[in-house]
C-alpha cells in the first residue's frame, strides 16, 4: 500500500514535468519561429513583394544582402547609427555616474527637491517637448544633423540617475569615511573607490545606453525628418516598409536582410553581458 | 481597516483598496491643501522677509566695498582678495547686460503680443528690389522669452549670493578670520561643494532640453499655433483656454465634436493597453520562470537563452517584421488564404477590436522574456523552507503560488511594475511601429482605433501640425501618468508595513 502510494506520486510528478516540457517547447517554438522566419526570408532569391504565399524561398541567395550593401543607403545608416550610439554611450554614462554619485554620497539643500523634480519631469510625455527643442536645433543649424541627435539623446540623461544611485547606496559609507580621513577629496574617492566598485552598474548603463538609439524611432524620425542620408537603421528601415512601391518590389527580403545584419552585433553583446543586464535591473528595483 | 487585514488582502485587492483609498482620500488631501496654504504662504513669506534682511543688513552694515557690490557685482570680493569668485560675479553681470540689451529684451517686449509684424515683402528703394521685412516671428518670441526669464530669474538669484557673499566677507574681515582664498576656492569644488562640479553639466542639459521646452509647450497650450498659423509665414497669439474646451467637447467649431470623441476613446485605450500589457507580461512572464525553476526540469540554460536571445533582437527590427507579417496582404493572411482557411484577409491591425486583441498579444510575445528574466533571479532567492513548511500543511502548488510566491515576488518588483506600467502609457515604438500606419477612421481625428495618446501626440504634430491641440494632450498625458503614479508610489502606513516583509 504504502509503496504504490509512493509509485503513483513519482508518476504524477512524471506527468507535470512531461506537461511542463511541452509547455517549455511550445513556447520555444513560438519564440523563435518568427526569427527564423526573418532568416529564411532574407534569404529569398526572387523578388516577390508583398504576393509570397509561402515561407521557404525557392531561390537560395545572397542577393538581398549584396543589394542592401550596395545598392540601398543601409550602410550609411547603419554607420550613423553606430556613430550617435557610440558617442551617446560615452556622455551619457558619464553624466549618470556623476548625477547618481552626487545625489547619492552628497547632502545638500536642493538634493530632495532635485530629485522630486526629475521624478515629474519624467512624468511629461517626452515627445511634448520635441517641437520646442526642434526649433532650438534649428536656431543653432542642428536639424537634419547626427549633432543635433546626440545632443537631445544626451541632454536629458541626468534623470536616468535612478538604478545607478540605488546601486551607489549600497556601497558601505564608511569607505568613503576612511577616505577621507586619510585625506582624500571627494573627487579621489569618486574616481579611485566608487568606481571601481560599480562595475556592474558602468556595464549595465553602458549597454542599455549602447541599445538604446538602434530602437529609437520617434525622436531621429523628427529631427532627420527629409534627409535620407541621416537616417538611422530604425528610421531608414521604417522608411521602407511605409513605401508601398518598394515593399511591391520585394524590398520585404532586403528589410529581413538588414535586421538580421543589425540584430547581429546587438544579440551578441547582449549575450555576451547578460548577467549585467540582469544585475542592473533587478539591483534597481529592490532597493525601490 | 488595520495592517493585517490590509496584508491579507489578495494583490489584485490591495491594488483595488489603494485605488478607493486614493479617489476617497481626494477630497481630504484637497482639503488638507487649501488649509496648508496660509501655513505655506507664511514659510514663503519668511523666506522671501529672510531675503530682503539679508539685503537691507548688506546695506546697513556693509561698508563703501560691500556697498558697491550691489551694483557692480564681485567688487567687495575684489578688493579683498577674493579674486576668482570676484571675477566670476563680474563677468556674469556683464554677459547679463550684454544679452538683455542686445538680445533678450528685444523678445521679452513682444510676449504680450507674440509678435505684430507679418512677413511680407516690401519694396525696398535703397536696393531696387522687393526685400523681406523686418517680421515677427511668434515662435522665437516665445521661446526666447522664456529663455530670458529663465536667465533673469538665474540673475537675481546670482545677485542676491553676491550681496551675501560680500558681506559674509567683510565680516570675516573685520573678525579677522581666514578668508577663503582662491586657491581654497578650487580647492572646496572637488570637495564639500563637489556636487556643483558634477550636476552642473547635466542639470544645465536638463534645463536646456527638457525643463524649457516643457514650460514652452504648456504656454503653447494656450496659443492657435497650427497649421494657419505658422511662423515664420504668420503669426500667432494667445486664444486662452480655447483648446482646453476643444479637447474636452465644450469647444466650437465643426471638429471639436470629433476631437473630444477622439479623447475619450484614445486615453480610455491607453489606460486599458497600459494595464493589459502590465499585468499579462508580468504573470505570464513569472509563470514561465516559475516552469524554468522547478526542480527536475532539465537544459534550464538553453531554454532560458532561447527566451533571451529574442530581447536581444532590436524591439524595432521584431515590430516592423511582425507588422508586415500580419498585415492585410501579408504572409500570414496569404498562406491562410492558399490553405483556404479563410476566404478573405483577417485584418489583424486593421479592425479596431481585433488589432487591440493582437496588439496585446504581440507585446506579450516580445515582453514576456523580460519578466521571465527579472523573475528568475529573485525567484530563486525565495527561501525553500517556505515552501517546504506549507507543503507540510497541506498547501497544493496553486496555494503556494498564491500565498508565497505572488506576494513575494509583489513586493520585490513593485518598482519594477510601477515603471513598467508608467512606460507602458506611453509605449511608443509597440503602438506606432505595429499599427501605426492603419489609415483614422472617419470618426476620430488623426488617430486610428489603437492610437496611445502618445501616438496621437506625434501624429497631431507630424501629420496635423495642430501644435496647441497637440500640447493640450501632452499636458493630459502628464496627468494621467502623475495621477497613476500618485496611486500607486502614494503607500499608506499599512503598505510601509510591507517593507518588513518576511
């Protein structure tokens, strides 16, 4: 009795685990065919357009890849891209560490109201001030102008200071004490204690800055607004999937083409760096 | 209702209670913001008299040095040795007047008016030839209007340090203490005043690209900058609360009726897309952590990285593909129909029901790894024994789940869901790069079925050009996600409680 009780549990247990990988590999499955389905089609060799009734390509080339190097704007959208991405990275990861250690190690007057008012202005749809700062840029011959992208991805990252302070509020005070009993100034122990402590923060404020302009559609879609020569991926790419022409002229397979080339270098880093990715959010919302 | 009860609500309750709790506490927390006012008012009126004491004890103590500083800034700090803060206030006085006689006046002049002179041509005899004259343009005006009062104000609060400074020196003088030299100056900037050298650079970004442009789109609110009235060809001007009534049904004018209509449906949809999207990647995100973590499931890495390598793929790269697969003549709809399953094309995004449904679903498909990934990690830190001990009390796993797990992992990610419900109100990319080239309905006024309000924000300024219309639903915008915020950041004592969870 006793041990058929015990049987009967160790095949239930059979059971859910049997349902749960057919749950995991449905799920899978569902995942990953549309990538695949964006693979197989960028290798499509004969130009359809938008007729295609079927998925597996009845030509295998490279053609669409050769055609997005060589006879679309791709590259240059894509450099573009790599440009204000890289720049971008740079101030802007420079700008949170010094908001975030500022607001976290510093006490002075203006720090809570500082703060309350970052925490409103994120409340403002932030396309709401894209007319006004349209009309700053062009004033200072910025529009149509990877400058001008950069800045406005820059200018406001101060109010990003929020996982990154949350992780400088967990790295013990009383370094920063012993510190400066010995004499160091604030600035020696910003830039020798803290920040070598804060890797995983750099990296994970790194890479979502990093990622950041590859997906950004609505604010480079203004200020580029025109001149195809400055259009980024996400602005180039949108650009024609709104042509009805081009889609009709099989651009549909060039388009497959140019994602799987730009998700390439994204997956890749987002793979390699995963754990930081994964240590940045979480780190920040458990401090609350 | 105490702590307890509160902490044996269900979280689906404990929103709902912070929900009424919010709306009951509306007319109390009004009340209780009028009746803080005259308090408000007198700390104002302190600080404002503290002020004016300062200035009137510069000009009753301060000696001829501390005198003149009043007018020409930095002069006391000078002549005591102070040379570099002396310096700074004086060259800051003079780049004042420079841009207000050159620059800032001109504009501050016309805001009253936003500006009188049309752009036209005029003949001009000293040329020979028709000239552009010397026109108005309402939006720089505008603009650099408030640029200026933002300089101004940024003035007398420099002038004001400077009287302080140069008295607090003369004191230190005639104490015959050390006064702080130019060399400790520097020295306090990478020390006790650090935080000025860091938030300077990125506070002055902050003021020049976000705060400024704010303040100009709320007074645009209340200008008829549209598409009749567009600088530099023609100018406009301040028409009150014109398109406040517009947006809220009161106005005049054949599209008012429509606009209003177009309101309501879109925030209504916004705040239904915001809390679907939510909550079903949130849960459903946790469930498949939940079957990744159970023990004796196998290959945890590779399902895990099968989930992660599509957040990888850019958002937009997955968003455009899938608006091409599922639109009308797209891949899907044409396999369907040689298969003949269907006869016609399903319009996934086309119908505004059904592209709703299908909004939703692809933005579970796309958002679901992200929670599975935030999940995974804090689920683990669950302690077993928790488990353990209600599994010995004769918890099923559905009981667990709902009595440990949920709560847990509630309290944990909070923030996390706060943010993500806050961005979801305004989640562009899904919204316009999915649907957002299906043609408006005739009913609605530049907005198609599933438009956010920040869709139709863009759409209102790209397409419409209906800037003062545009920033009327920005300003909405703003307060929907405040009041959203408010309900949920605003804790009562009970859900302090929380913190001390377990």
């Amino acid at each position: 009795m006793e041990k058929r009780k015990f049987r009967s549990k160790k095949v239930s247990e059979r059971i859910t685990l049997a349902v749960i990988y057919t749950i995991l590999a449905i799920i899978s499955i569902v995942w990953l065919v549309p990538f695949f389905m964006l693979i197989i089609i960028s290798f499509r060799g004969e130009a359809v357009g938008m007729s295609a009734d079927y998925l597996f390509p009845k030509q295998w080339s490279f053609d669409n890849y050769i055609k997005l190097f060589t006879k679309t704007k791709f590259l240059t959208w894509y450099g573009n891209t790599l440009l204000v991405s890289a720049i971008v990275t740079v101030f802007q990861t420079i700008i949170v560490l010094m908001t975030s250690y500022a607001l976290s190690r510093m006490r002075f007057k203006l720090r809570k109201p500082l703060m309350n008012l970052m925490l409103i202005l994120g409340m403002f749809p932030g396309f709401l001030s894209m007319t006004a700062v349209y009309f700053v840029l062009k004033e200072i011959n910025l529009t149509q102008n990877l400058l001008g992208l950069m800045l406005v991805y820059t200018a406001s990252s101060a109010m990003q200071y929020y996982i990154c302070k949350g992780f400088f509020d967990t790295i013990p005070k009383s370094l920063d004490e012993a510190a400066r009993i010995d004499g160091a100034s604030r600035h020696t122990i910003f830039v020798k204690i803290i920040l070598p402590l804060a890797k995983p923060i750099i990296i994970y404020t790194i890479l979502t800055a990093f990622i950041a302009p590859w997906g950004e559609y609505m604010f480079s879609s203004f200020i580029m607004l025109g001149d195809t020569d400055k259009y980024t991926v996400a602005v180039g790419m949108k650009s024609w999937i709104d042509n009805a022409t081009l889609m009709s002229e099989g651009y549909f397979s060039i388009f497959c083409a140019a994602a799987v080339v730009v998700s390439i270098p994204i997956t890749a880093l987002f793979i390699w760096l995963q754990r930081y990715y994964v240590a940045g959010v979480t780190g920040g919302s458990v401090k609350g | 209702m105490v702590d307890l009860e509160y902490l044996k609500l269900s979280p689906f309750g404990k929103f709902w209670f912070n929900f009424k709790a919010f709306f009951k506490r509306l007319p109390s927390s009004f009340a209780a913001f009028f009746k803080a006012i005259p308090k408000k008012l007198y700390s104002l009126w302190l600080a404002f008299a503290g002020i004016f004491i300062n200035i009137g004890r510069a000009a009753k103590d301060g000696d001829w040095k501390t005198r003149s500083s009043f007018v020409v800034m930095g002069f006391g700090l000078i002549t005591r040795k102070q040379y570099l803060r002396g310096i700074l206030y004086l060259f800051f006085e003079v780049l004042f007047i420079l841009y207000m006689v050159f620059f800032g006046w001109k504009y501050l002049a016309k805001m009253g008016s936003l500006g009188e002179v049309v752009r036209a041509e005029v003949w001009d005899d000293a040329v020979g030839d028709y000239v552009i004259n010397n026109y108005d343009n309402s939006l720089l005006i505008l603009l650099y209007s408030l640029l200026t009062i933002f300089i101004m104000t940024a003035f007398v609060y420099m002038w004001y340090q400077n009287v302080k400074g140069n008295l607090l020196s003369q004191q230190y003088v005639e104490a015959h203490l050390h006064l702080p030299t130019t060399k400790d100056d520097i020295n306090s900037y990478v020390n006790e005043n650090y935080h000025k050298s860091l938030l300077a650079i990125p506070m002055l970004g902050l003021v020049l690209f976000t705060i400024l442009p704010i303040f100009f789109m709320i007074f645009i609110a209340f200008t008829n900058y549209d598409q009749y009235h567009m600088p530099p060809a023609q100018l406009f001007e301040w028409v009150g609360v014109d398109n406040f009534q517009t947006v809220l049904g009161g106005g005049i004018g054949s599209n008012s009726k429509t606009f209003a209509y177009t309101f309501k449906e879109v925030l209504l949809w916004t705040i239904v897309w915001a809390l679907f999207a939510t909550v079903s990647n949130y849960v459903l995100g946790m469930i498949v952590a939940i079957l990744i973590n159970k023990k004796g499931i196998k290959f945890k890495k590779l399902w895990r990285t099968i989930l992660v390598m599509t957040i990888a793929i850019p958002q937009f790269v997955s968003l455009m593909f899938m608006s091409q697969l599922l639109s009308e003549q797209g891949l899907i709809n044409n396999i369907l129909l040689k298969w003949n399953w269907i006869d016609k094309p399903v319009p996934f995004l086309s119908d505004g029901t059904l592209a709703k449904v299908v909004i939703i679903a692809v933005n579970i498909w796309i958002g679901i790894p992200y929670s599975m990934l935030i999940c995974t990690g804090i689920l683990m830190n669950i302690p077993e024994d928790l488990y353990e001990s209600a599994r010995i009390d004769g918890a099923g796993p559905f009981k667990a789940y709902m009595q440990i797990t949920l709560p847990y992992m509630l309290h944990v990610t909070m923030p996390y869901l706060i943010t993500q419900f806050i961005g979801n109100l305004n989640n562009f990319n899904v919204i316009f790069l999915l649907t957002g080239a299906v043609p408006e309905p005739m009913d609605m006024h530049y907005a198609n079925r599933t438009d956010l309000l920040i869709t139709w924000l863009y759409k209102l300024t790209l397409s419409g050009k209906q800037y003062g219309l545009a920033s009327v639903i920005g300003i909405f915008t703003f307060i929907v996600v405040a009041v959203f915020s408010l309900i949920f950041y605003n804790r009562s004592k009970s859900v302090k409680n929380e913190e001390e969870f377990m």
